[in-house]
C-alpha cells in the first residue's frame, strides 16, 4: 500500500516564482487545462482554448 500523505504537510509551491514571462504563463495555463480531469465542472472541454 502507498503512503499516504497530508496535504497539510506538503511544502508550500507558488507557480508564479517561476513563470516569468507571458509566453510561461501562457504554457503553465495550457497545461493545467489539458490536465484537467474530464469530469471537472470547471474543465473547459476539447473545443475551448488558451489564447
């Protein structure tokens, strides 16, 4: 069996330390929304995308 884990003990994560930039934040966007699990109320489907 995995180990389970606490979210309240993972270290804290800011994506903006690292996105620098519109092209980065653009790509971090996309990615997120391709990665979004289908059954997602807030997933925007296979017709939307990211400008």
């Amino acid at each position: 069996m995995a180990k389970r884990i606490k979210v309240s003990e993972l270290a804290e994560f800011d994506a903006s330390e690292y996105l620098n930039g519109d092209e980065n934040v653009a790509a971090y966007l996309t990615a997120v929304l391709e990665h979004m699990p289908a059954h997602s109320p807030s997933s925007p489907g296979p017709t939307h995308s990211v400008a």
